[in-house]
C-alpha cells in the first residue's frame, strides 16, 4: 500500500492548486444550477402543457441526455484526466446497451417489422 | 502467513492456509484442483452419452437421464471446467507477468473460486436430489419453465452463485491489470497471455450481468411466482433466449481469447521467435472482443427474426472470420523460421491450429442464415462447436497445464507420458467430432437419446464413440502423469524450459509468496529474452529492497459463499407446494423450513459483508531482512 507522501509543496504550488480547486468548484456549482434549471423546464413543459405533447417529448429526452452528459463529465469527473480507461468502459456499455435495446424492440416485441 | 522455511505442516494447517488464502498462486491451484475434478465429471457424462449413442435403439440411458446427463455435460464443461481451469492459469501467470505482488483485490480473487466451488458443488447436488436439470445448457425457457421438479432450479441458482464468483473475478483482473503493471511494462509490451485475459475480463464484465438477469428472471418465474417467462400470463419465452445469447456468444471468446493467448505465449517460446506482428495480435484480440456482442443472433437463425436481423447478424458474424484468421496467419508466421522444440505444449500448439481452423471453417458455413436452416439442430453443430471448444480451449488446458505446471509447482510433467496423452486425446478428438458432421449432414438431430436401425447412423456413430474412449485413455495417462510427478517431486530450477521470454520465468521457483523481492524494471517486450540478450540474464529492480505491503488471509470468502449456498436451498424450496406456483413445482409437498433456510443463509452472507467493511484489515509488512534472507539462500542453492 502506498505511503502517504507528505511533502511540502512550494507557494508557486499551493497558488496552482488553490487555482484548480476554485474552478473545478465553479464549475460543479454551474452545472448543478444548469441542471436544476433543466429539470424545471422539463418540468414545467409536462405539467403546463404549453406545447403539443409530441413537442414536449422529444425536448425532455433532449434535456435529459444533457444532464446525463453533466452528470458524468463534471460529477463523475470523466473530464479529468486519468479516467480514460473508465470513459471507454461507459461509452462502450453505452453501446452495447443501445444496440440490445434496438434489437429487443424491433426483433422481439414488435417483431420483424421489416418484412 | 509468512511460510518461507520449508517446515513441514499439518494437514489441517494446510487446509486452514488454502480455505483463507488470497495469494494468487494458491488460488490459481484451487481453480486447478476444483476445475479439474468438474473436468472428469464433464468427461464421465460424455461418455454416458457416447456410450448411450454407441448403437441404435440402446437403453444404457433412459430418455429422461439422457436429457439429464446432456445438461449436466454442457453447463460443467462450460462453466465449471473451462472457465475455471482457464481462471487458474490467467491467476497462475497474469500478476507474475505484469509484475505484480498480487492482484488487484486478493480478497475478491478468493471470494471468486468460493463462490464458483460452491455454486459448482450445488449444481451437482441435482443428482442426488431428486434429478439434475434437464433443459440442455441453454435452458430455453421453453422446457425449463415447464420441467417438473427441481433440476432447473439447481441449474439457476448454482450458475447465479458461481456466475457472481466469475464477475469478481473479471472485474478484479481488468483492474489488475490497468493499474499494478510494473514500470516499463506498457500495453504495448504486455505478453499476449495478459492481453487477452485482459479483454476476456472485459467481456466479462459487459456478458455476465444479461445472464444474471436472465436467471433472476427464471428464479423468479420457477420460485416467487412471477410471469416472466409464462406465456399464457403474457410472459416472451424469446425474450430468455435473447437474454442467453447476449453472454452466451460472449462467452464463447471468453473461453477461446485465453486459449490464444496460452498458445501466443507457447508459439514464441517453443519456436524461440518473437511472437510475429504483435500489435496485430492485439488489435485481433480485441476486435474479436468487441464483434463478439454483435452477433448473439445467429444462435437464434431459425426463431423468426426476419430475412432483415438475419441477414445483418449473419454478415457480423462472418466479420469475425477476418480477426481470427489474422491470429491464425501470424502463428503460423511465428513458427516459420523458427528453431522449433516439440515439447508437449508445442504440440498441442501445433494441433490446435488445423483442429481450431476446421471449427472456424464450419462456423462460416453456419453464419450463412438460410444454410443455417439445414444445418440447425443437427450433429452439424455439435461437430462445430465441439471443434472449436475441444480444439481450441480444451486444446489449451493441457498445453498450458503442462507449460505452467513447472510455474505452480515447481515440478515438471512427464514429456513421454505428456506426449502419449497428446496423441491420444488428438487422434480421439478427430475420430469423434471429424464424423459427427457427416452425421449431421446425413440429418441426425442433436439432442436425441437414441436412433432408430437402418438410417445409416450406425458406423459412424460407433466410430464416435470409439474416439470417446481415446480421450478419455489421454485423459487417464494425463492423470497418472499429474500422480507420477507429485509422488516423484523434484524440484526444477529456475526458468526450467530454458527458453522463457515473459516475466513470470525470471523468478525462482517456487515462486515465493511476495513474488518480487524487487518489482521489476521493464525494458521492451518479452523484457525476459531482451535481458537474456541484452543484459546479464537478471532483471534489472525498479526499486529500492525495502519494506513492502502485504494483505492478511481471510475466511470471510468462504463464509460468504456458504451463505448463498444455503440460502439457494431455501429459495428453491419455497415454492413447493404454494397454488400461486408454477405446475412443475406446485405439486410437490410444502416445506415450511424454506423460509428460515433461505433468511438464515442470507443473514449469513451479510453478516459477514458487513465483518469485511466495518473491521478494518490493514494488512502486513514483509521486512526487508526476510526478503534478504530469502534472496541469499537462493544465491547459495543456485550455486
């Protein structure tokens, strides 16, 4: 197990990591506001009815794919470096997931719709 | 802990040592042991079946048992024989050839062979009661939904417990290797044996959770009364077989992608080459990897998917042949040149090439969908994938068994006898499968317990059972073989087959329980040979000898899966008996202990998960003056 390594950092160091720290928060604190911001309007799009319902559907799943993409890159810290392995593994989950789902919808419970 | 002097133990102290371990070495024999002991299970089962099918209108088996013994065959040698056995040497070699101390997490590595024995011991239990399940090792929901009885619950519930056990330890090797490889060891120098445990471990990963759900799925249909499956309450019996095939083709590869790698390693060593075009190696590997989730469907050719599914899944599949046949070409290219030594791996390594091919071949012939339709449900596809498996992955057990037996124990297998078993297995191999596809193509339908006089089947289903008998006489040798070396036990030295290009040959043997005294330096690949040629034939260390971290046995591991394993006994039974339970179990008489049983086990298994995360097991140090110690009586043994 890795000791923990206490050094000392110099100032220019410590200025760099405050620097760091202070974005990485802006950035969290942003996004969180960007999606509480989108599930109202998602939100109030269902509840208002507003727009037709065949508007509306598309635009909550439109918001909801970007809050996931929020969630992961900033929450889940798939933007930092060092978690390219961890990235391939969802995206590729992704795909699989994807490609499953198409096949069930079409192949199994509508059933060879192409005929 | 520490065993370094060579005192002599206790039977029970031994016991003790193998039930905690989560040293990967001990671990790797324990998947040798229990993975072999379900080998020659599998292999009693398919001669039963040899024997039944030997003559026409037999009666050695009964319809019922023969469906049984069928099962049984398929769902051991896929999941408690090969994948185990495969386990073993990826636990055996992997961390010693990335130059690791151990793996990722010991104790999930140890958790993982627990929950495989004893989901493999439960599985087995079927026989003595009340009947083993009989729905073949897809279990199409189909039969397994309406089979009476308990056996497919066995069938459910022992796969859901060693199926998590293989999670684990999927999971736990793709961490493995992503984060302990030695400095100097980029993936670009990792061996292929590494490589594709690698990505056999993602499949891992991405292929067992459908079959988890599949079976919960079915333990809920077959125990607590859901309709997943039952179509007369609006249940999709396709939708399990989707399910199935989704790991199922997976599958396949994580069972073959090891094999290649246990071969890729062989090839270089034996034909003292380096393994030629690497990196396409890699790049095959993976890409079979990842077609490999692209073509479950052509399993189901014949279900009714439409031309249009067929056709797409047909052309993925054929797809694959194009990865495959770059591995084919670049060991054959590995050995052209080469300063080949037949040694008993080599050999295997040499048959597996045409052996596996001729699967390869068949299974382009099947990818075609509507020539499919012929050959579906025939003695075709038993030919095929009996090619593939046996001589790929079968294959590849016993080259690597006798090419790491020398890494685990420190003692080498008989080449004479090795040899004999090698040509009896591979002449009994082709003599069984060879005219299995003839039997299909002349229209005999797998799966039937018997056939009729006068349809022509008869010589050369005799034939096939002749070769049965072959390997199981190779598999008998081998196993005296194993006995011989053990009762002779001497010791082999360093790098015993003189041409070791990969990590794990640079150490003593026995490999000592740290493994590295110092974690190697890494310098190119096969960093062993480059040493040997480069250097003075020692790895360079990468560190300082100093102080290093070490965890603590546990038995926890064992406690767990003894948990589930009990609990398994009480979900099984707890429908027996209940009108909302389905007829093949509704009929049976009530056990009201399921209940307990089932809550008993589950408390169990938490109760010690929550010992595992609320105690805290900091592990030890291993000094450095023991490292010393061990290090200077090496020097004088080696002298």
């Amino acid at each position: 197990m890795a000791e923990l390594n206490q050094e000392h950092m110099t100032k220019a160091q410590k200025e760099y990591l405050r620097k760091e720290r202070t974005r990485e928060m802006r950035q969290q604190l942003v996004s969180f506001g960007l999606m509480i911001f989108l599930t109202f309007i998602a939100f109030g799009l269902a509840a208002l009815e507003v727009i037709p319902a065949q508007f509306t559907i598309p635009i909550v799943i439109g918001f909801a794919f970007i809050q996931v993409i929020l969630q992961f890159y900033y929450f889940m810290h798939m933007k930092d470096r060092g978690h390219q392995f961890a990235k391939l593994f969802m995206l590729t989950g992704f795909y699989f997931a994807l490609a499953f789902i198409v096949a069930f919808i079409y192949i199994v419970w509508i059933g060879a719709p192409v005929n | 802990m520490a065993q370094t002097s060579a005192q002599k133990k206790g039977v029970g102290s031994v016991i003790w040592e193998y039930l905690t371990t989560v040293d990967h070495k001990k671990i790797a024999i324990l998947y040798l042991i229990a993975g072999g002991f379900f080998f020659v299970l599998g292999g009693i089962e398919a001669m039963l079946i040899r024997i039944q099918l030997a003559v026409p209108n037999n009666d050695f088996l009964s319809a019922g048992l023969f469906n049984e013994v069928i099962t049984m065959h398929g769902t051991t040698m896929i999941f408690l024989a090969a994948m185990p056995l495969l386990f073993a040497f990826m636990n055996a070699t992997v961390p010693l050839q990335i130059g690791a101390r151990d793996v990722a997490f010991p104790f999930l590595n140890s958790l993982g062979v627990w929950l495989f024995i004893f989901g493999g011991i439960f599985l087995n239990l079927s026989w003595f009661m009340g009947g083993a399940p009989d729905a073949g090792w897809t279990s199409y929901a189909s039969l397994s939904i309406a089979s009476p009885g308990h056996g497919i619950d066995f069938y459910a519930l022992g796969l859901q417990i060693s199926g998590a056990g293989t999670l684990i330890s999927g999971i736990n090797f793709v961490t493995t290797i992503i984060t302990m490889r030695a400095p100097g060891m980029t993936y670009m120098r990792m061996p292929l044996m590494t490589w594709t445990t690698l990505v056999a471990s993602v499949l891992i990963v991405f292929a067992f959770p459908p079959l988890t759900i599949g079976i919960f799925l079915l333990m809920f249909d077959r125990m607590f009364g859901s309709n997943f499956f039952l179509v007369e309450a609006g249940g999709n019996t396709i939708i399990w077989e989707h399910l199935f095939w989704i790991f199922g083709h997976p599958e396949v590869y994580i069972l073959i992608l090891p094999a290649f790698g246990i071969f890729s390693e062989i090839f270089a060593t034996f034909a003292r080459k380096r393994l030629f075009g690497y990196s396409a190696m890699v790049f095959a590997t993976v890409l079979i990897g990842f077609y490999g989730f692209m073509v479950w469907a052509h399993h189901m050719f014949t279900v009714g998917l439409g031309p249009v599914a067929n056709a797409i899944f047909a052309v993925a599949t054929m797809a694959i042949a194009v990865p495959t046949g770059i591995k084919i070409f670049n060991w054959i290219a590995t050995i052209w040149g080469g300063s080949i030594e037949f040694t008993t791996p080599m050999l295997y390594a040499l048959a597996f090439i045409p052996s596996f091919t001729m699967g390869g071949v068949t299974g382009i012939m099947q990818a075609a969908a509507p020539a499919d339709y012929q050959y579906h449900d025939s003695y075709f596809i038993v030919a095929h994938f009996h090619y593939v498996i046996v001589g790929g992955v079968v294959f590849a057990l016993l080259a690597g068994l006798h090419y790491y037996w020398p890494l685990m124990f420190a003692t080498m297998l008989n080449e004479k006898l090795g040899k004999i078993t090698f040509w009896l297995f591979f002449f009994g191999f082709h003599l069984t499968f060879l005219i299995q596809h003839f039997l299909g193509l002349w229209g005999m339908p797998r799966r039937v317990f018997t056939y009729l006089d006068g349809q022509g089947y008869n010589a050369a289903n005799m034939i096939s059972t002749a070769g049965a008998f072959l390997m199981a006489v190779a598999v008998i040798v081998l196993v005296v073989n194993i006995i011989m070396t053990i009762a002779k036990n001497e010791r082999v030295g360093m790098d015993p087959w003189g041409d070791g290009r990969t990590l794990e040959w640079s150490l003593p043997l026995p490999v000592p329980y740290y493994n590295f005294a110092q974690i190697p330096l890494i310098r190119g690949l096969d960093p062993y040979w480059v040493e040997k040629k480069e250097g003075n034939g020692k790895m360079l260390p990468s560190e300082s000898l100093t102080d290093f971290h070490m965890p603590n046995n546990s038995i926890l591991p064992v406690v767990m899966s003894l948990g589930l394993f009990i609990a398994a006994f009480g979900a099984m039974f707890f429908p027996d008996g209940k009108d909302w339970a389905i007829d093949a179990v509704s009929g049976l008489d009530p056990k009201p202990w399921a209940l307990p049983v089932l809550i008993i086990g589950l408390g169990t298994t938490f109760v010690a998960m929550g010992i595992r995360s609320w105690k805290d097991d900091l592990g030890y140090y291993v000094k450095k003056e023991e490292v010393e110690k061990d290090l200077e009586e090496l020097e004088r043994g080696g002298k």
